[in-house]
C-alpha cells in the first residue's frame, strides 16, 4: 500500500542516499529481518551486535516506507499518559512501559554515538493543556511520574507564559527527550551493521513463507529463495496480514515544514519538543537547519487518494494552529506531506512471537512514538533469539489482548 503522500521532508533533503542491490540468487542466514526502515535498521544492529547472521529485504527502496515520512520526535511518553494507561495495563506496567521509553532514548543516543551518525540531539520536551479541564490530567501526571522517579516539573499558565512565551493553561515540562531525521539515521545504521556483516536487500518483495522443517523458506517476486532458521517482521502495520486477528486501528497524519529561517533566529527557549493533551493531538519541533515542523490533524486512515486530497487543507490548519501558539513566529510552510500510522487499544506495542508460529517474531511499534518502541522491540527480540526468553517480553506480548 501506498503509505506517505506529499513532499516527505527528509526525503527532499536528503534524497537517496545509498545503493542496495536487489536479491538475485539464493541465500542462507540464522535471521531474515522483512523490512529495512528504522525498525528493521536497529534489530539489524543489536543482532549482529550480538554476533548472530542476518539478512535484511525491503520491497521499497531502502526508507521511503514510513520512515521517511517521520516527524522524529524521540520521547519516552506513550499517546496516553500514565494516569490514564493504568486503566487499561495497571499501574506498574504502565510505569514499566514508560521507564523502557526513557531507558530506549538513552540507548539510541549511545547508538548514535558508536556508529557516529550524530543525528540524534537530546532535547527536553513540553506537553501542553489543550484546554483548562487538562490541567488536572497534567496535574495527576505529574505526581505520579514523580512518585515513579521520572524527572518533571508542571508549568502553571504564568510560568508556561514566562518560560516559553505561549499562552496554555498549564504544561508539563519533561526533562528527557531527543530528535533525530529518522531517515538517515536508519541509513546509518544500515552502512554501520553492513560493516559488520549484514546483508541489505531492497527492491525485494516476499511473496511467500513456507515452514520447513527446523527453518523457513521465503520466496522473493523473482524466484530467489530465502532458507532462514528465525524471520523478523519489522515491516509495520503491513506486517499484521500474517496475523488472525485485527490488532490495530489504521490513521493518517500530517505534516508541514516552515521555509528556512536565518541562522540568528531564536525559536522557543531550548527548542523543546512540543505536544498537547488534544485528541488527536498537535506536535512540533525544530530541525537542525533552522526550519519547524508541526504535525497532527489525524483523521481515521482512507484511501490513498483521498487522504492526499486533504494535504492543502490540513496544511492550512497546522499552520493556524501553530500560529496561535506563537503569534510572533512567520511561519511559511514550504514542503507538506501525509503518512499512514497505526494505533492499539491500549497504546502499547506488539513485540514478540505469537502463539503457534514459534521463530517468527514480530517488531511492530505502533503508536505516536514508533522510534522509541522500534529500539524497545529490538532489544526484546534480540533477548529472546539469543537468550530464549525477555524481561520484558510479556508486557507487549500478542497474548495480551
């Protein structure tokens, strides 16, 4: 399926920016990875990592699936915040689910830094009221986040004002966060762990898995076979058509970046993430060189076409919204674009095997915050194909539900 439409602004910038071959001949490996986004980009790298032979394929060219169309906000916060997540999980899973977000930016910031990518910067991020009857959801948020030993602090509307210069009825200000271009950092990663041995396939469509015997044999659009011992699902929502049962619910967002400003231009203070309580929700940020994107404006997923119609309008409506935010800032978008992400009932990922399709695990991050849980899948995969088990396996398990 179509997934992004528009002009991805990470895509535009970058353009392509490495060569992978197609798969042209028979291979053997100890894990095949289906999907070479972010997602399939980390488990990539904490497997070879750990020494185990994999392989990956994508049938799109290398990023240009959701990845390229992400906004790249890094936070450790699910759609929903604790105080209302412990409705649906309890209290210390919810707690838990958090602690492995913040835990997932630590790890993705060391990442960074090994393979030398410098594309992540760590950042604080701000969560607004959309309206005065949020206050007290921020208010019970933050209490107990801070019994649970997250560091945050609740803004008031004259502190929000003071500090930040917009005009909200009450924010929590998170002291962990990061942003990153999604994009090039999956590359990164890719031309890190191909040094290391990985093998990178795009332009390869899957069109079948048999189970033989102890391994599994894939069989790509042109006849090459795959003989693997695991395989990996790391193709998102797309990945749910070898499920039973519909775990997800389907939506486009959008997107729109401001023309460059100059280099002197001050933004916000500290350029912190920005997001807020509504539903569907705002957020924004600022890029490296000098430019601010602001997405949200959801609608429940339509046909490709339908959804691309509505890219001018809703380009319209983020631009009012952040102008009401901030006045002072001549916002002038110059590139928009929509993708489509997924949501589940209780805001936690699926990670892990399902029962009776034993070897097959899936890394599907589906939420607001795809990058963080990507990390978080990657690690609990990992665990259990060279460990046989994960700390943390059952709290996003398929059984859950």
């Amino acid at each position: 399926m179509n997934l992004v439409g528009g002009y991805p602004f990470w895509l535009l910038k970058s353009g392509l920016l490495y060569n992978y071959p197609a798969l042209e001949r028979s291979v053997k490996t100890d894990v095949v990875i289906i999907g070479g986004g972010i997602s399939g980009a980390l488990t990539a790298y904490h497997l070879i990592n750990a020494g185990v032979k994999c392989i990956i394929v994508d049938a799109r060219t290398i990023g240009l699936g959701s990845t390229c169309a992400s906004t790249s906000l890094l936070q450790y916060e699910l759609d929903l915040p604790i105080c209302k997540l412990k409705n649906k999980v309890g209290l210390q899973n919810a707690v838990t689910a958090y602690k492995l977000g913040e835990k997932a930016i630590v790890s993705l910031i060391e990442i960074d830094k090994d393979i030398r990518s410098n594309e992540l910067q760590r950042k604080k991020s701000l969560y607004y009221a959309a309206n005065k009857k949020h206050t007290e959801i921020l208010k019970e948020e933050v209490i107990l986040r801070k019994q649970n030993g997250f560091k945050v602090d609740y803004l008031n509307k004259d502190e929000a004002a003071k500090q930040f210069d917009i005009n909200v009825p009450g924010a929590l200000l998170t002291k962990y966060a990061a942003q990153t271009d999604a994009y090039k950092f999956t590359h990164s990663l890719h031309q890190a762990s191909k040094r290391e041995g990985l093998e990178i396939y795009d332009r390869t469509c899957v069109i079948s898995i048999i189970e033989d015997k102890r391994s599994f044999i894939l069989t790509t659009e042109n006849g090459c076979k795959i003989k693997s011992k695991r395989v990996v699902y790391a193709n998102g929502y797309e990945a749910t058509t070898h499920l039973d049962k519909n775990i997800v619910d389907l939506y486009s967002t959008y997107a729109t970046v401001s023309q460059q400003f100059p280099s002197t231009f001050n933004f916000w203070k500290d350029d912190v993430l920005i997001w807020n309580s509504a539903d569907p929700y705002l957020y924004m940020r600022t890029t490296n060189d000098k430019r601010i994107i602001v997405g949200g404006r959801d609608v429940e997923f339509i046909q490709p076409l339908k959804r691309d119609a509505l890219l001018r309008r809703k380009t319209i409506l983020l631009k009012n919204d952040f102008r009401k935010l901030f006045p002072a800032i001549p916002f002038k978008d110059e590139f928009s674009w929509t993708g489509v992400f997924a949501s589940t009932k209780d805001g936690l990922p699926f990670i892990g095997e399902i029962k009776g399709k034993p070897n097959q695990f899936f890394a599907l991050g589906f939420g607001g915050n795809g990058i963080v849980f990507s990390q978080v899948a990657a690690k609990i995969i990992t665990d259990f194909i060279t460990k046989g088990k994960s700390k943390h396996g059952k709290l996003f398990s398929f059984d859950r539900i």
